[in-house]
C-alpha cells in the first residue's frame, strides 16, 4: 500500500528539484534573445555552465521513475503527450548542444546563442503544454490511451505554457541577481520587474481557467480549501518579497524567494491531483509496476540520493560565488 | 514500405539509438583514455601528457553533450513509440535505467563540470578524482543499459500474472544469461574505438609532420592499447557467440547467410550473399570454400545450421543481421591485421616512419564506431520479431500514435541529428587542424602551466583574469 506512495513522492521530488533547477537554466537562456551585449551573454551562459547538466538529469530521472514504478501511466502519458514530449526534446537538444558549440567558435556565437535561446524558450514552452494537457486530463480506455495526439493542443495549455515560461524566466532572473554582477546584475532586475507581474497574472489566470476544465479541479478545492489557499498565500507572499528584494542585499534573496514561490506552486498541483498519476483518471496504485520493482527502485532511491545531492551541492560550492566575468577558466 | 505505424516507431527507433550509441561509445573510451593520461601526467609531470589531455578533452566535452542530448530522447523513447513493451517490461528494465541515472548520470554530471572548467578552482588532484568519476559514471552506465538491453535479448527472473510482468528474482533480472558476456564486449569495443581515434589522429599528424611529440606519443599507445583489446575482443566475440547461439538459434542462424537446415559439407564462409525471404533461399551467394566449416564447426566438412530451422514467422530478416555481423567481423579482422603490423614495426623502430601504416591508421579512425554499429545491428535486428525475446512481438508494443505524426518527428529528428553532426565534425576537424598546442596555450600565456594549475590560484580573480580569453 505504502510502497506506491513512497514512489510517487520520489517522483514528485524529481520532478520539483527538475522543474526549480532546470527552470532557472532555461530561463537565464530565454532570456539571451533580450540581451545585446555578446560579453554578457557569455556571462550569464558561465553562469549555469558547469551545472545545467546535473539539472536537467532530474527530468529523466522523473520520466524513468515512471517507466519504473507506474509502466502503466508511462506508457499512457508518453503517447498522450507525443507531440509536446518529442518538440520539447529537439529543443532541450539544441540548447544542450550550444552550451558547447557557441564556445567553439567566436564568429558564429551569436547565431548559437539565438538556438539556444530558441531551444530554451521552446522546452520552457512545450513542458507548460504538457502540464496543461494533463491538467486538462487525457482521454484513457483500459490502460491505453484514446485520444489524440493533438488534445493537447488547445487554449488552456496554451495558457499554462506561457505562464511555464514566465515562471522560468523569472527563476532565470533571480539566479542572475545572485550569480552576476555589474550591468548583467541590473538586465536581471529589470527583467524581473517585468516578468514577474506577468507570472503572477497569468498564474492566477491559469487557476481560475483550471476550475472550468476539469471538474477534477473543482473537487480538489472542496476537499482541500485550507491546504490551497495557503499555498496560493505563499506562492502571493514569495511573489511579493521578489519583487521587494530586487537590486537589493543579501542578493541571493530573490532566489529564494523565486524557488519558494514556484514549490508553493508545484505543492499545490501536487494536492490538486493526488492520488492519481494520470491526473484524474488512473491512481497510483492501479498503475503500480510489481512490487519487487518498487522495493528496488526505492532502495536505490533512498541509498543513492543523498549521495547525489552531495556532490551536486559540491559541484555548486566548487562554482560558488559570483560568476568571473572572464569565464571559469581561461580554457574552454 | 508501407506508411503503417509500426515501421516508422521502429525506423524512429533505430535512427535515434544508432545516432545516440555513436557517442557513448566515444564518451566511454576517451573518458578512460583521459583518466589514464591525467594519471600519468600526475606522475611524471611531464607536460606532453598536459597537452594530450587538453586536446582531447575538449572533443570528449562535444561528444560528449551530444551523447547526453540525445540519451534523454531514448529515455522517453520507450514510451512514445512502444508504450505496451514499456508497461510491460517496465517493471523488469525501469528500475535498472533508474538505477542507471541516480548512480551514473549524476555521477558524471556532477563532475563533468569540474573536469572541464573546475582545474582552476579544485587543482590537479581533485580535479584527476573528477576525471575517474567521470569515466567510472560512463562504465557504470553502460552496465545498467547493458543489462537492461540484454534482458530484453535473454529475458529471466521474470513471470507474468494477470497479463502484468512481475519480477519474481531480481537477481536473475540482472544477471540474466548474456550480460555479463555481453558487457565485457561491449566496454571494449568503446576502448578499441577510443584507442583508433587516438591513434588515427596521431598518426594524421605524422603524416604532415607535424606536432610529433604529440603524435608520436598518442600512436604509441593507441597502438599499444589496440593490440591488447583486440586480442581480448575476438576471445570474448568467440564467447559471446557460443552464449548467442545457445539462447537465440535464429539470431546466429541468419548471421550466416544459411537458408536450408543443414548447409553444404563443406561449408562455405560467405562474405556476400542476396537473401530472398520471401522464398527462404539466396539469389546469389559469395564465400570462402571450407572456411564455414572450419570456423562454425571447428572441422574440415561440419554443416552449418540455417534459417529454415526456425518458423517463418518468428525469422529475423536475414539481410540486415548478415551484413551487421560481417561489417563488425570485417572490422575486427582488419583490426587485428593493423594490432599485427604495429607489433612488428615497434620491434622494428619504425612505427611512426612507415607511412604506408600510417595511412593505414587514419583510415581506420572510425572503424571502432562502424563496427560498434554493426554489432548492434546484428544483436537488435537479431531479436526480431521479438522485442522481449520469447515474449513480446514488437509489432504488439507499438503505441497508438499515428503514422503521420510519427513521419513528421522521424523527419525532425533526421534533420536536428543532422545539423547536430555536422556541426560535431566540424568543430572536431576544426580542433584537429588547429593542433594540440593551441588547445594549452592560454595557460601558457598566463607563465608556467604548473604555476596556473596551483591551487593558490584558486579564488583569485585575477589570476583567471589574466588568463583571458584567449581560446574564446
Ligand atoms: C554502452 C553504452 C550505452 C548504451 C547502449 C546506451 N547508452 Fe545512453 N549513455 C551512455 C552509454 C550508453 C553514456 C556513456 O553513459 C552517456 C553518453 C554521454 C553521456 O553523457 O553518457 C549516455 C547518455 C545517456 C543519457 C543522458 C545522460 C546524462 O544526462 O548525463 C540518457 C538519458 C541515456 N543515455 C539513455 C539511454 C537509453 C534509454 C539507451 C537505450 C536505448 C541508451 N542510453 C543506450
Ligand atoms: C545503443 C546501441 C543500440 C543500437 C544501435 C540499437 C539498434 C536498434 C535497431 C536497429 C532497432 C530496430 C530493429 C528492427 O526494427 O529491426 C532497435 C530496436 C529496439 N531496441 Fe535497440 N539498439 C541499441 C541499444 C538498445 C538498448 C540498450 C535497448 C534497451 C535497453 C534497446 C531497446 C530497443 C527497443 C525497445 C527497440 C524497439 C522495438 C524493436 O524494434 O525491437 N536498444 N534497436
Ligand atoms: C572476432 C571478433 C568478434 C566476434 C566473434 C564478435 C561476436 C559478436 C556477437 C556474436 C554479437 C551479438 C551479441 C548479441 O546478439 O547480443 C556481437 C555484438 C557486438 N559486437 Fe562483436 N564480435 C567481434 C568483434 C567486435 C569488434 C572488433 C567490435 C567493436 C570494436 C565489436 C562490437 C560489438 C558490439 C558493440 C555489439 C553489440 C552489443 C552486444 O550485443 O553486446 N565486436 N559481437
């Protein structure tokens, strides 16, 4: 009985560590379109240069969780979200691939920069399609899926894609008031400015949309009002200490206010679709793989993570501080 | 071919794994070739091995990303076009892929950014711990997958209760019959390929005579790494084959081009054969008398087994496991033909000045990938019409997703993984025109490569602003 729980929070751990992380790498290189200067795009790319890939290895990490412990909803969710998944992976692709491209070659620099703001913009994009589309609920008939693949393609993920993309591009913006510095450390606050008034709205807009949607939502609100105020209190309250901490010290506060305030957010999809794994149709423990395979996953789970969340954090302090305007290293 | 759903999940498939394996393949062996080389530049401190490691390391780095980009796609992979082998095999290979990400691909994320920008921030001994992490997370890996893949090939430990798949000993998952034959060749064609870059591009260099410390030193050991690995390799392929032939007849059946159940005595060993399998017979047939029965049977007039001893329906298509098994065969023989050479020229003092071996070993730059290919070739078209061998059809796995839509991302894929390659060769022939001496030089700029490489250096900003950015 518990065993199914206890792989859903891992993957729902994946999944949170995926999105805070990621988002900010894909946010700092969304915002690389906006930002002139090639000086200051090679700084914000060093910036989460020596990380991103650890960041990103929570997403398979997630996806693989499911392979492993609910094949089931694996094998229901991947087709449902064919089109998004796939676009989303050709545009991870292109990014991953400038990250060490663009240091090849000074001539063509600008033109990687723009892929991989393209690639950034395009996977922040396609996930917000993704929780739209689940949100929105797929259509399921045993354990197959039986819809189309373009049922995701509709108004209200399209509204969540772009609340995804202003959400990452403001974790973009904290991570750059905390890693940069001069001109670059201004650009953030700026951005910040902006970009986090359209979060807000367009996170709030998401929330109204969802109740007409999915009835699930609605449901999910009447069982759990105290739980969802108060994480939408704190998404509120986070949004507000940002935005009141921008250009100021300690600079790694709107950071944390920014991861703060997109968890709160992540809490609260989490309560709105539990207990089931594809939202609102199959629970989790009707999509179980057998459990010998859990017992496995999580024994591995529970020996291996705090291990690589060791050295992860260590590869963080080894990076730590202000990002050197002239790069890590002469060398790359 | 038709346009039906199961062709192009599969054309899709294979398009994206075969790209994909190219890389790892690259990662495993240069990851291994680096940890050895900044070993030995700890203890000599000879600064050759410096120059060597840096060259290398930042092709390592692009293949690499490559490797990593496009390993996410096959993750997700499983799903999208197989989503009944996912739900059913899922519980028997998803805890092993999982295991695969928490123990190797953190591993090697975490220290790959050490390994490539932290030298300034860690120092040499921290920053040799981050190289080995590095290459043990890419053996590590390729066991997980390995033994995932071959599960799939040799399935055990497993049973299936209510049309679910449920592991009954996890030991026997793991440990099925063929992985731990199959990883031992597996890490050392990535260690043959390796060893034939390095050597490849060495040997270039001679040619033009250029750079010939450096050049001298990587043919030296390239060779020497080769001559060892292949020798093992064709010892472990001899094993691997005895172990395939005993758990898949009809993989090894069609690898050697035999329809009829019993072949001729003496068999022959064809190098070339037009295989009909519509008809069960070659249109036409190309080999060597006696050789078939001397090297399958180990006997002057032994008869080969074909393809006729396995149902029609549950035949691989002869074609496709032939030409892969004789492309990896072809390979290894010319493999060991080079190792053979470089032996005999060593003795005799004149590796680096026989040209005709050098341009020998240009050529065979990328055989270790080519043949990598075609041993997967044999091993997965092998499989079929299975996907689980023994249990699950692929044409029953395929997922509901229609054939156009499937058309449209195989042609996207075709055309990303394109322009991702180009751009990998370019940049590669790029660092290989350029040479090894412009891959040090900003530490050169800044004085002494030691003085740079001490940690007193570590949290100064100027010292790494006076490095510059030369190489930028
Ligand atoms: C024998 C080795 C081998 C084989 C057969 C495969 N891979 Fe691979 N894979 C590696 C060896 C490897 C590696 C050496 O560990 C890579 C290459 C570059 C890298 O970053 O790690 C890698 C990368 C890599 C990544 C990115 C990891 C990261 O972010 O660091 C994923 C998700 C996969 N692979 C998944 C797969 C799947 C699902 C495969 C099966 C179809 C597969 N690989 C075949
Ligand atoms: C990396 C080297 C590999 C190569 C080059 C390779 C090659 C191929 C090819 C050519 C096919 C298509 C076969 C056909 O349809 O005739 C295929 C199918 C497949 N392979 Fe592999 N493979 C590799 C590794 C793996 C691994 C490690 C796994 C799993 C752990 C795997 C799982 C599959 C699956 C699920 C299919 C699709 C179903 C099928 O057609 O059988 N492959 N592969
Ligand atoms: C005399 C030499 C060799 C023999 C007899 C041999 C034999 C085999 C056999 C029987 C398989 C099929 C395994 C299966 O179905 O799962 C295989 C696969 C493979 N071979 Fe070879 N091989 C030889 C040389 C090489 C060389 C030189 C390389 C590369 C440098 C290589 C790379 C591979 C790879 C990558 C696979 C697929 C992975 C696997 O199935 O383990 N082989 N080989």
């Amino acid at each position: 009985m518990t065993l199914p729980l206890l792989c859903a929070a891992f993957a729902a751990l994946s999944i949170t560590l995926y999105v805070l992380l990621d988002g900010f790498d894909l946010g700092v290189g969304a915002l690389l379109l906006l930002q002139r200067h090639e000086e200051s795009r090679d700084h914000m790319v060093d910036s989460i240069t020596p990380t991103w890939d650890g960041n990103e290895t929570w997403l398979i990490m997630t996806g693989v969780t499911l392979l492993a412990a609910f094949p089931i909803a694996y094998g229901i969710l991947m087709p449902a979200l064919y089109i998004p998944i796939v676009v989303m992976l050709l545009a991870l692709g292109l990014r991953g691939v400038s990250f060490e491209f663009r240091s090849q070659m000074k001539l063509y620099r600008r033109r990687w920069d723009v892929i991989f703001a393209v690639g950034s913009i395009v996977a922040a994009f396609m996930q917000g399609l993704i929780l739209g589309a689940l949100l929105q609920g797929v259509s399921v008939q045993g354990t197959t899926f039986s819809g189309n693949v373009l049922d995701c393609i509709r108004p209200f993920p399209a509204l969540c894609a772009l609340c995804v993309l202003a959400g990452y591009v403001v974790l973009g913006g904290c991570w750059l008031q905390f890693k940069a510095t001069s001109q670059l450390h201004g650009f953030s606050g700026r951005t910040l400015r902006i970009a986090l008034p359209l979060f807000m709205l367009a996170f709030f807009a998401v929330g109204g949309m969802s109740l007409f949607v999915q009835p699930g939502i609605v449901a999910a609100w009447q069982d759990h009002p105290v739980l969802l105020g108060t994480l939408s209190c704190i998404v509120l309250l986070a949004a507000f200490i940002l935005f009141g901490s921008i250009g100021k010290r300690p600079d790694v506060r709107p950071l944390i206010a920014g991861l703060v305030m997109i968890a709160a957010g992540i809490g609260g999809l989490a309560i709105l679709v539990f207990p089931t794994i594809v939202p609102f149709r199959i629970s989790i423990w009707d999509a179980s793989s057998s459990r010998l395979s859990q017992i496995f996953l999580l024994t591995g789970a529970i020996v291996v993570t705090p291990v690589v969340l060791g050295y992860s954090l260590f590869a963080y302090w080894v990076f730590r501080g202000k990002t050197p305007e002239e790069g890590w290293d002469g060398y790359e | 071919m038709s346009l039906n759903p199961a062709t192009l999940a599969r054309v899709q498939f294979a398009f994206t794994v075969s790209f994909h394996i190219i890389f790892p393949t690259m990662s495993i062996g240069l990851a291994m070739f680096l940890a050895v080389i900044e070993g030995l530049w700890l203890k000599t401190k000879n600064d050759l091995y410096l120059q060597i490691y840096r060259f290398w390391l930042s092709i390592f780095a692009m293949g690499f990303g490559v490797g990593v980009v496009t390993g996410i796609v096959l993750s997700f992979e499983f799903g999208l076009g197989f989503a009944r082998f996912a739900q059913l095999a899922g519980p028997a290979i998803g805890p092993m892929i999982a295991l695969e990400v928490l123990t190797s691909f953190f591993l090697e994320a975490g220290f790959l950014g050490i390994m490539l920008f932290g030298m300034h921030r860690v120092g040499p001994t921290l920053h040799y711990f981050a190289t080995c992490m590095v290459a043990l997370g890419t053996l590590l890996s390729a066991s997980w997958i390995l033994s995932a893949n071959s599960w799939m090939q040799t399935p055990d430990g497993v049973a299936v209760r209510n049309g679910r798949l449920v592991v009954v000993n996890w030991w026997h998952v793991l440990n099925n019959p063929s992985w731990l034959v199959r990883l031992p060749h597996m890490l050392s064609a990535a260690y043959l390929t390796a060893s034939f870059l390095v050597a490849g591009v060495g040997a270039w260099y001679l040619l033009r005579g250029k750079h010939l410390a450096f050049a001298k030193k990587t043919v030296a050991l390239g060779t020497a790494s080769a001559t060892v690995l292949i020798a093992g390799q064709v010892f472990i392929g001899d094993i691997l084959y005895g172990t395939m032939l005993k758990h898949q007849p009809s993989k090894m059946q069609a690898a050697e081009g035999f329809w009829e159940k019993e072949s001729a005595s003496p068999a022959p060993y064809y190098w070339v054969i037009a295989p009909n399998q519509k008809e069960q017979r070659n249109r036409f047939a190309l080999g060597v008398p006696y050789l078939g029965s001397i090297w399958l049977t180990h006997s002057l007039h032994g008869r080969v087994e074909g393809l006729k001893n396995t149902p029609a329906e549950q035949q691989p298509i002869m074609g496709m496991v032939f030409y892969g098994f004789r492309i990896m065969y072809g390979i290894a023989i010319l493999m060991f033909a080079v190792a053979t050479a470089s032996l005999w020229l060593r003795w005799k003092r004149r590796l680096f000045t026989t040209r005709w071996f050098l341009r020998c070993l240009v050529m065979m730059t990328p055989s270790g990938i080519v043949a990598t290919l075609g041993g997967w070739y044999l091993a997965e078209t092998g499989r079929q019409p299975w996907v689980i061998f023994g249990m699950l059809r692929t044409i029953d796995a395929v997922s509901p997703v229609p054939a156009q839509t499937l058309l449209a991302t195989l042609i996207a894929f075709v055309c990303i993984y394109a322009f991702f390659m180009t751009a990998f060769l370019v940049f590669v022939a790029r660092i290989i025109r350029r040479g090894p001496e412009s891959a040090s030089i900003h530490a050169e700029a800044s004085g002494s490569l030691k003085n740079a490489l001490r940690p007193q250096v570590l949290d100064s900003p100027n010292a790494t602003a006076a490095l510059g950015r030369v190489g930028r």
